[in-house]
C-alpha cells in the first residue's frame, strides 16, 4: 500500500506548457522518420488522409480518456487504476502493463536517440576529412561506442526529469518544442532548393487510392496509435499534474492537432530528402522489392551519403542540423517514457523525485548497454512492448473506463474546465467511440500484429 508522498505532487504552471510537453511526449523518431516513410509507402496523401481519421476516431477519445483518468485521481497509471477500481486487484495490472511498456521502450528508444547523436560527430568529422572516425561514429553495430552515447541520452533524460513537472519536464519542452519546430522549417527550406525535391513533394501531396486496403488502413490505425504516445500511461502521469481549471477536452485537441501537424512538416523534409539523394546518384528503393529502404537505412545511411554529396559546410550542417533535430524530438518523448515510471515509484513508494530518477534512469540505462551490443533485442522489444503492448494497453483503457469506472464519471470529472461537456455533442459521440469505436479498431490492429507473426 502506497505511504504518504514525500513532497507536494506537482503541477504545470501554465496551459501552454502542459500542450508543449504532452505534445513532446507524442512527437518523437516516429514523427520525423516513421511516418513519412509510411505515407512514400503507401500512397502518397491517401495514406495522410486515412492516419488524420484514424487520429480523430482512435487517437483523440482515447487521450482524453487517459487524460481524465489522470487528473481524476492524480497519482500515476498503477495508482490510478487501484484508485478507480473499487478494490478489483486485476485493475492494476493495467497500470503496471503501462509502466513496464515504457521502462522497456525507452530502454532501446535511448540507443536509437544515441545514433543521432553519434551522427552529429560523423557529420563533423566527415566534413574534416576524418573520414575514419566519422566511420567509427556512424557504425550503428559498434557496441562501446553505442553505449557510450546511450548512457549520455539517459543521463540526460534523468537531468531534466530530476527538475520535477514544472521546472524540469514542462521548461525543457518549452525550450526545445520551438526549437524543434524552427530546424524543422529551416531544413525544409534549404532541401526545397535542391534538384529532385519537388518529385518528393509531388508524390507526398498527390493521393493514389489505388493503394488502399485494409492492410494499409490497419497500419495507419497503428502509426496514429503509437504516434500519439497512447496505451503505456505517459499522458495518465501527465494528466495527474492537471489543474482542475483546463479544459481537457481543448487540451486533447490541441496535443493532437500538433503531434498531427510535425509529422506532416517532418513529410515535407524527409520525403523531398529522399528525392534529391536519388538525384544525387543514391538509391533510395530496395533493388529487389521495388520499396523503399527501412526507415534505420534511410535515416542513418541514405541522408547521410546524400549530406556528403553535397559537400562543403552547406552539406555539414545541413546533416548537423538534421541529426540534432532528431537528437531534440527523441529526447521529448524520452522525458515523458521516464516519467511514467518515476511517477509510479514517487507515488506507490515513497522515494524522493532525484532518487527515483536515477534509480530508474540506471535500471533503463543498464539495460539499453545490454541492447547496444545486442541489437537484435531492438525488434523483439519493439514487437512486445510497442506493437503489442501498447495497443493491448490501449484496449484495456478503453474497456476499464467504458465498462467498470464508467463514461458518466469521466464526464464529471470533464465537467471541470468544460461546464457544459454533459450537454455537449461531445459527451454522447465520445462515449460511443471509447466504449464501442476505438477499442473494436484498436483490437483490429492488436489481432493484425498477432496474426502477422502467425503468418510469416
């Protein structure tokens, strides 16, 4: 049973922050590689069109339900479920599937952020004709050397959670969500002006419906699911630091109109990227299937040959600038995958905030050495924890606040922030989709990543 709390539960100071760190929490690697590698994949702007509905049907409604278990009891994903349950022990399991999805996640979300930062070095020392150790730096199978940079992330990610809601997680993210929108837009200048861009645009903005299927709409319900950091209790922890003033159906939207918004601009770059690497002499499709590279080859040997051709100090800080975009966008969604567990362990055992941080920052950390040499575990930890753990996560959301804590009981916990919610259009079409919609589409996506490691 969880002891009196050591200190004062914290709270964002301010609406903007608590949208910026949320919104952090939600854009990360996938936003700047995941998804525009999907959209080339799949049709275009048919694809585009077919995620922003899957955003609304599935993402929304199951944010603000996470949002308002949050806020409700204030505590972190075990302690709100035990608290909602009425005494049902199982409850709880839904909380702590939570936690240990994002301890595991985050555990090879570090390595992969620490190629970025590796590549920051290879970029440089490219440029300098070291082209040795720029080799060394971005050799992804280089153990020591992934370790290193792992250990520096987590160190990192632990540093600013140490500072607590306010003056750790939500000053870090109105730092660094600015930042991070202005590389964006300042890279998508420059790689318009080079030739092959437009051909990138043109197939980014033009819809082949040719393309559709249900595979296709499956891995859109997917990519909107994870992209928006849903199912392992990051935005439960961050909706327990919510006043009751804010309006957490507003607050929803606006998380997931941004989120929505940087994967589209993060198309914009990548995308024509790929384009004018083409243009370049790089080749950009598998030879033997006709698709495009995964997005790992994409990002850490496509861009990069396609910098080095260009050469010069445009070319250096062109792939500088890149790799520290993407170093900015992982470490937001770093900062919220800690959290989730820190909460629990502040919370349900009493340890300090500083304490808890580095506890659980060495437990991640020693773990994300172990996936540096083996990198292997990077897709056996994904398959677990992120293509199944996180919708199934998703799901039992769903099902708990639709069928045991009720729809009625969220919307009057709703009620503050939002007076009219319980005579909305909002309150009746919501409670349709989180007890009917979105755990139906969520289940169908659950039983396409089961039944594909059946089939293949």
């Amino acid at each position: 049973m969880a002891t009196t709390p050591t200190s004062k539960r914290g709270t964002w100071n301010t609406k903007l922050g608590f949208i910026l760190a949320a919104a952090g929490s939600a854009v990360g690697l996938g936003n700047i590689w995941g998804f525009p590698t999907q959209v080339a994949d799949n049709g275009g702007a048919a694809f585009i069109l077919i995620y922003l509905l899957c955003c609304l049907i599935v993402g929304f409604p199951v944010m603000v339900a996470e949002l308002t278990i949050g806020r409700r009891t204030q505590k972190n994903p075990v302690g709100a479920f035990k608290a909602l349950s009425n005494g049902n022990p199982f409850a709880a399991l839904i909380g702590y599937w939570g936690v240990l999805c994002g301890v595991m996640i985050l555990s090879f979300y570090v390595v992969i952020s620490g190629w970025t930062l590796a590549y920051v070095f290879e970029e440089i020392l490219f440029y300098f004709g070291q082209e040795g150790w720029a080799a060394y730096f971005g050799d992804l199978g280089n153990g020591p050397k992934n370790a290193i940079f792992t250990l520096f992330f987590m160190v990192l990610t632990v540093l600013i959670v140490t500072g607590g809601v306010s003056q750790g997680i939500e000053r870090a993210t109105k730092a660094l969500m600015p930042i991070l929108l202005a590389i964006l837009v300042i890279l998508i200048v420059y790689i318009f002006t080079l030739e092959g861009a437009m051909d990138g645009v043109a197939m980014y903005v033009m819809p082949d419906f040719s393309t559709v299927t249900g595979g296709l709409i499956l891995s859109a319900l997917g990519q909107a699911f994870f992209s928006l950091s849903l199912g392992m209790g990051a935005l439960i922890t961050y909706g327990s630091y919510l006043n009751k003033k804010q309006n957490i159906v507003e607050s929803a939207a606006y998380v997931t109109i941004f989120d929505i918004g940087i994967a589209i601009i993060a198309g914009l770059l990548v995308i024509p990227a790929m384009f004018v690497a083409q243009a370049g002499g790089v080749q950009i499709f598998n030879p033997e299937t006709g698709a495009l590279f995964s997005s790992t080859t994409l990002v850490f040997d496509v861009l990069p040959e396609m910098f080095h051709n260009v050469g010069g100090l445009i070319g250096m800080l062109l792939g500088v600038t890149f790799f520290i975009l993407l170093g900015l966008a992982a470490l937001t969604s770093s900062i919220s995958l800690l959290e989730v567990p820190v909460s629990y362990v502040i919370d349900e055992h009493n340890i300090r905030r500083k304490k808890a941080a580095w506890l659980i920052g060495g437990i991640v950390g020693a773990i994300g050495v172990l996936v540096s040499f083996e990198l292997g575990l990077i897709d056996l930890f994904v398959y677990i924890f992120n293509e199944i753990g996180l919708p199934l996560g998703g799901l039992m959301i769903c099902i708990f606040l639709g069928y045991f804590w009720k729809t009625e009981n969220a919307l009057l916990e709703m009620k503050d922030g939002y007076e009219t919610v319980e005579t909305s259009n909002f309150a009746p079409i919501w409670s349709i989709f989180i007890k009917y919609i979105s755990p139906v589409l969520i289940a169908l996506v659950l039983a396409s990543v089961v039944w594909g490691l059946i089939a293949g």
